[in-house]
C-alpha cells in the first residue's frame, strides 16, 4: 500500500503549476510582501509628518496672532486686538486662554454682552478659574448686578490661581469692596474689609488702604488699628499720622488724636482738614469740664465760659433774619422752643458765676445739660432739619467743640 503522508504543494507552486506566467511572482512572493508593507509604513510616516507639520504650522500662526492682539490690548487698542484673538481662534477654536483674552478685549471695549458669553462658556469648563471669576465678577459689578457679583469676585477669591495666590485674592477681595462702596452696601463691605485685614502682609500702603476703607464704611476702631499697622513700618507716614488721627478723633479719643494730628501737620503743613481737626480735639480737650484731671476751681471756668458761649448761640439765634420756609405751625413750635431755652438761660444765668459754682458746686450739672441743649437745639434739629443754621447761623469752633463734649459724655 502507497504511504498515506506526502508533502503538500506551497501556494506559489500551486499558482505556477496552474499558470506558468506568475511563475516569477510565486518566487519571489515574500520580497513583494515585505516592499508592499515597507511602502505602507513609509507612506503613513509621509502622512503623519505632513499632518504634524501642517498643526504646527496652524498652531504657529494662531500663537502669533495671539501675541499680537496682547500687544494690541497693552497698548489700549482693544478694537485691534478683538480681531488679533478672532485670528487666533480660526487656527485653535477651542483654545481656553485665546477664549479669555477675547473676552478681556470686549469687555475693555464695554461690549459685555459677548465677553459674558465668552466666560460663562469657560466658566462651565473650568470653574476654578481665578481669571475668569474676577472677569465675570467686574462685568457683573459695572452692571450694578450685587449678587452675582457677589458670587464670582468670592469665586475668584477662593480660587486655585497658578501664581501669586494671595496677591491676587487681594486685589480682587479689594475690587469686590470699591464695587460694594460704589453701591452703598456698606455693611457687606465692612464684612469684606474685615476678612482682608486678617491676611494683609506686613506694608504700609496696604494697611493705609485699608483704613481708609474702615473710614468709609465708619468702622474707626479697625481704621485706626490698621492705620497703627502703617505707622508701626513708616512711623513719618503723613497719610497714615492723618488717618489715625480722624479715626481717634471720631471715636471722641481727642489727647490721642492731638498727638496724631499734631505729627500728621508736622509731616505736612499743607494739610489743612488735619490741622482743623486738631484745633477742634484741642478746643474740646480745653472747654470739658468733666474731664478726670481738671480741678475745681478750673472747672467752674470752664462751666462759665460754656454757658456764655451757649447764650450768644441763642442771641444768634434771636438776631436771625433769614426767612425759614417750614409750615406755620412749624414756625411757631421752633420759635417757642428757642423762646423756652433763652427763659431757662436768663433764670439760671444770675448763679452761674465763678462764686455760684463754688458754692453750689451741683449747678454744675443743671448749667452744663442746658448748655448741651441749646447746642443740639441750634444745630441740626430734627423737626426743621438745616433750617435752625439758616436762623441762628454758622455755629462756632467753640459751638462745635461744646457738641462733642455732649456726645462725648453721653448727650444727643
């Protein structure tokens, strides 16, 4: 019996056996292969190498229209630069940092309706964004919009920013006051002024600009810490001697805001509002009365020197010839009043005297609450707001100073 095994014909033998022309082909079949899949990969390589140059070449192009709509934008031509960024964009749609210069340059040429669409479009990419908060924040804040402003300045603040965090949570925490101020939403600014005066570094501008912020919103006690703050690293600062000197004075601190605003006109004698304040804080410290380290003797003179100044207040008021426009009844009432006063001075007026007080050293008291009525009934009452001025006339430095000693030891 024949062997049942016999070696197989290859493909190429079967192919020339049944067609003698492919004879070559089938000998040389694995050559052929190998040059077909050397031309594949040669030809992917072409391929991959022109794709790769033909993006870096968009991708050049859209950096340098990009570099050229930021010079555009320095230079404030932010109508030229809007078309640098647009120029950008058709070589990187999708670029994020091209999107934002875009929407910087429409904002700065107050087109905000476009640039808020851009960054609300980034803001859904990438919410974490410093700049793009701050930036929605600003257009928000120049709409008047509180809270969304609001909500992007503190998306801002407490963002991860790639370089100089604290500085920039700064500046925005600082824009977010300014707009807060602008709107007179003080007391959302007083809470902003406070948590940046928990993170201030150690400069002295920084602290003078914070006081001065306290000062707007009419917190002093923080002003004048702060301003303290400034003069600790730039103790000649006449800015920061000036602050502390009205902030101390607005809390009724006048010794300490004499010496203040004694050096603030020392390091400036062009100042004139601190050198009229410190007149003011002396004349208070010279005219009260009740201050612990003022003897008998001198308090009595300082007793009858206050009840004179408040009777030529009344005489000033009586000598007034100023019509004053409130409603009749309202006429009588106010000339009944200053009527009232000027009994009560005249009756009290024969025992105020050096030798009364020393007497009866309690007239004290009785003569002192009626001289801070008359002072507050002179000035700004609030049934004929600014008229009693007009009547009386302008009250004077010891007027003045004989008020602040009133609110100073518990008056109106």
């Amino acid at each position: 019996m024949p062997p049942l095994s016999r070696e197989m014909p290859s493909s190429g033998d079967a192919i020339a056996a049944s067609d003698p022309s492919l004879k070559w082909y089938a000998a040389r079949e694995p050559l052929v292969l190998m040059v077909l899949s050397l031309l594949a990969v040669v030809s992917f390589s072409l391929v991959t190498g022109l794709s790769g140059i033909y993006h870096r070449q968009q991708a050049f192009l859209g950096e340098r229209w990009y570099r050229r709509g930021l010079a555009d934008l320095e230079a404030g031509h932010a109508d030229s630069a809007v078309t640098a960024f647009h120029s950008a964009l058709r070589y990187s749609r999708d670029d994020f940092v091209y999107q934002l210069s875009l929407a910087q340059a429409l904002a700065a040429l107050n087109r905000q309706g476009e640039a808020q669409a851009y960054l609300l479009s980034l803001w859904e990419r990438e919410p974490e964004d410093g700049t793009v908060s701050l930036e929605l924040g600003r257009i928000f804040a120049q709409e008047g919009a509180i809270e969304p402003a609001l909500r992007y300045y503190h998306n801002a603040i407490y963002a991860a920013w790639p370089d100089h965090p604290d500085q920039r949570r700064r500046v925005a925490r600082l824009e977010l006051v300014d707009f807060l101020l602008r709107e007179n939403a003080k007391t959302q600014a007083q809470s902003e002024l406070i948590a940046l005066a928990a993170n201030l570094p150690e400069s002295s501008p920084l602290h003078l600009k914070a006081g001065g912020l306290f000062v707007e919103v009419e917190d002093y006690e923080p002003a004048l810490q702060q301003y303290r703050q400034a003069l600790k690293i730039d103790p000649r600062n006449s800015a920061a001697l000036a602050g502390a000197g009205r902030a101390a004075f607005e809390l009724g601190r006048y010794p300490e805001a004499e010496v203040y605003l004694e050096g603030a006109g020392a390091a400036n004698p062009t100042d004139p509002e601190s050198a009229q304040l410190q007149q003011t804080a002396s004349l208070v410290l010279q005219m009260d009365p009740f201050r612990r380290q003022v003897s008998a003797s001198k308090r009595t003179l300082m007793v009858t020197e206050a009840f004179a100044t408040a009777g030529a207040r009344l005489q000033s008021c009586a000598a007034g010839t100023e019509p004053r426009t409130p409603a009749a009844a309202d006429q009588e009432t106010a000339d009944h009043g200053m009527a009232a006063l000027q009994s009560r001075w005249n009756d009290l007026a024969p025992r105020v005297t050096v030798r009364g007080l020393t007497k009866n050293p309690d007239l004290v008291e009785a003569a002192m609450d009626l001289v801070f009525t008359i002072e507050h009934e002179t000035d700004d009452r609030p049934s004929n707001q600014g008229q009693s001025r007009a009547r009386c006339g302008a009250p004077t430095e010891k007027d003045q100073a004989l008020l602040l000693i009133s609110k100073l030891h518990g008056g109106n």
